[in-house]
C-alpha cells in the first residue's frame, strides 16, 4: 500500500505542475502559479515521506475556504461555449481547488493513519 500512495502522488505532483503551466495565460496566472506549485511540492513531499501532517491539514482548510468562495453563483458547467465564461471560469478553478483539497485530506489521513500504527 506504501508504494500505491508513492505513485499516486507523484502522478498527482507531475498533474499539478502540468496545470501551473497552462496558466500562462490566466490574468492571474501568478496566483494559480503558487496555488499548483504548493500542491506540487506537497505531493512532492508527501512521496518522499517527508511531510507533516499539519501542513496538508491547514492547506485542505484554506482549499476549501477557496471553493466556497470561487463557486459561481450559478453553475454552467466548466466547456466553453456551454453558459457564461465568467461562471464556467469559476466553476473551473473552484473544481481545480476541490481536487486539491480532496487531495491534501488523502494525505492528512493517511500520514495520521500511518504514524499511528504500531
């Protein structure tokens, strides 16, 4: 089970780094740049056991305070072409933020199970 949660980290640290590069055209792509980058040395950190487990546990809190506040309003989906772009936009970064907060909950649990055993 070590070496599933290894590579499972790893596939999603290389995942995060690919989406901080697609943000190169964000207007606020810097912001997206440290929010990816954070779950990319996190995974990073998680796969070389290296991690506490306080720090997935905070960023699971703040992933969540910003899900809550980028949902849209109404939710159109997240393809272009299919509703407003301002609320598919949102709908895109607050489902990128969930992932990464389900993400870090993984994490906080299975670094706190593990510590735990005997």
């Amino acid at each position: 089970m070590k070496v599933f949660f290894k590579v499972f980290a790893i596939v999603f640290g290389i995942l995060f780094l690919w989406a901080a590069f697609v943000q190169y055209n964000d207007p606020d792509a810097f912001l997206w740049y440290a929010v990816y980058g954070s779950a990319f040395v996190i995974s990073v950190l998680f796969a070389l056991d290296r991690l506490p487990w306080l720090i997935p546990a905070v960023l699971f809190i703040l992933f969540m305070a910003g899900v809550a506040y980028s949902w849209p309003e109404t939710y159109q989906g997240v393809t272009i072409g299919e509703g407003n772009i301002d609320n598919i936009e949102k709908a895109r970064e607050a489902l990128g933020l969930l992932i990464m907060a389900i993400l870090m909950l993984i994490y906080t649990l299975r670094i706190r199970y593990i510590r735990k055993q005997p």
